[in-house]
C-alpha cells in the first residue's frame, strides 16, 4: 500500500483550514499522513482541536512568511510518503474515496509522475471548473472536463506528486516565487520521461475567501509576477523557435492589460525583474520528446 502524505499551508486562514483537514479526516485510507505548515499566521495557529484527530497531524511553523512555492518545498522535505498531495487550505475533499484512488492511480501507472484532478472553483456567485485546459481548448470539445487523459499540466490548488520523480526532477523552483511555479514542475517532469494525467473522478471543491487586500494592489502584485515569470518560464523551458512567439505574444498582452488597468509602470517592474533574473536559472529547453508530448496532450507552447 502506498503511503500517502497530504500537504497543506497556510497562513491567517484557521477556520479555512480546519474545512480543509476535517475533509482529509475523513478519507478511507490507512497509509496517511498529514503535513501542516503554518506560514508566518498573526496569531499562530492553534493546533488543540487536531490533538485526537483520526489521523496524526504535524504541525511545522516558519516565523517569517515564506511563499507558495517555498512552502510547498519545506512540506516536501517533511514528508514520508510514496505520494505527495498537496491541497490549498481554501480547498477541500468531496468523496471519502478520494485518496485511495489517488493511490490506485499511482499504483497501476508506473510512469504517472503528476495526477491532477477536477478542481471546482466557488468563487463569489460563480461556480465553474478549474482544469488543465485552455478556454479554446475546452471550447473545442467540452468532453475534456469529464474524461480522463493524459495533460501537459496541472492546477496548483489540488494535485499529487509522485516522491520519485521529484527526486529526478527537482521541486518547486523558488526563483519563480509565485505563479508559473506549476507548469515549470510540469515541463521539468515531462522531461524525465514521466506523464501527467487528469482525472476527473477526484473532486475537490476549493472556496477562496474574499480577498483582504485592495483590487489594484492585488491586480498590481498578479500583474508584476505574471509578467516576471512568463519571461524566467520562457527562457528556462523553450526552445528558440518557441520562446520568441511566447514571450513576445504573452508580454504584448500583459502591456495591454497593463494600460488598460493604469499599472503600465508594474507592467515595466516585472519585464525588468524578469531579465534580470535570468542568470539565476539554468536553461533547460524541452527536448524533441517532450515538444511531441505536449502537442500530443493539450501543451501550451505557443501562447
């Protein structure tokens, strides 16, 4: 039986998270561990209520506030399982049975390297699914949301990780910071040979609370990073052929949304942290292989 070790962090969210590890608390799964990283909340969490929790839950703090991608980094390092899943604290489990097809999934399929699953997003008066799929493609043949295939990617909100692979392909790239860290994983694992695949059957319903911060200033600090990595993800993964169409097309589109929002002095911010932090990456352009691979399966290469 595979070990399965479920991944959270948070930060200033209790009763968000408390939805999250009561909808792991009740999964019908024996191999199971679960991971708490407390990212910097004001006050600190209180664990009590999880002391006789069906499963053991651990409990790590950082002091000062880390970001996604380290966060996901340090709950790797903590972890035992065969498979990591890590959830948002804004999402949660709907089917008891979800981990053990998890495991299923990773028991049958030896080159499964990252299972997504249907992510369906509640977001104000607004409930539509989250999947590994651009608008145009799912405008093309609806069916996608339902069947399960083989992807090019995967949402961060909810997803699995096979240990191995991660051991060939490396984590979260903390360079990124926030945003294109998960299709970074992505082409990275396509590139040690291992698949991606969707299933649909696993459903976790993820329910963003309303943002605290101001509308512009969060449009501002998306915008910033939006436009930062899609530079460092070019540059890292594409090949010339592709990285000139894809940076050239997406920066375009940022500049317009830029303009239109009045952050077009963002916008620059981001381009000008984007070159600069090139040198901290080592370019790895996608091989022959892994170029078939996403074309074959709803890759993204161009835009």
């Amino acid at each position: 039986m595979l070990k399965i070790s479920v991944l959270i962090g948070t930060r200033n969210r209790p009763e968000v998270v408390r939805r999250c590890i009561n909808s792991v608390m009740m999964q019908d799964y024996q191999a199971l561990e679960v991971i708490v990283l407390d990212d910097a909340s004001s006050p600190p969490m209180d664990t009590t209520p999880y002391v006789n929790s069906r499963y053991p839950v651990r409990f790590i703090r950082s002091d000062t506030h880390l970001g996604l991608a380290v966060v996901r980094n340090k709950l790797i390092a903590e972890a035992t399982g065969d498979v990591y899943f890590i959830i948002d604290d804004d999402a949660y489990f709907t089917e008891a049975d979800s981990i053990k097809k998890v495991a299923g999934a990773f028991h049958t399929n030896s080159e499964l390297g990252i299972l997504a699953v249907k992510i369906i997003d509640y977001r104000g008066n607004t409930i539509r699914p989250l999947t590994p799929h651009s608008r145009n493609q799912l405008r093309q043949d609806q069916t996608l949301i339902d069947r399960p295939h083989r992807i090019s990617y995967f949402n961060g909100g909810a997803h699995a990780l096979r240990r191995t692979v991660l051991q060939e392909s490396g984590t979260f790239d903390e360079v990124l910071m926030y945003g294109h860290d998960e299709i970074d994983l992505a082409y990275s694992v396509l590139g040690c040979g291992y698949e991606i695949f969707y299933q649909p059957d696993i459903i976790v319903n993820h329910c963003p609370p309303p943002r605290e911060s101001g509308k512009k200033s969060e449009t501002a600090w998306r915008l910033y990073y939006l436009t930062r990595n899609r530079i460092l993800f070019a540059y890292k993964h594409l090949p010339l052929r592709y990285t000139v169409p894809y940076t050239a097309g997406w920066l375009g589109w940022y500049a317009f949304r830029a303009i239109k929002t009045g952050l077009f002095t963002t916008y620059l911010k981001g381009v000008r942290s984007g070159v600069s932090s090139l040198k901290k990456l080592q370019r790895k352009p996608a091989s022959p292989e892994t170029i078939a691979y996403l074309k074959a399966h709803y890759g993204r290469l161009w835009r």
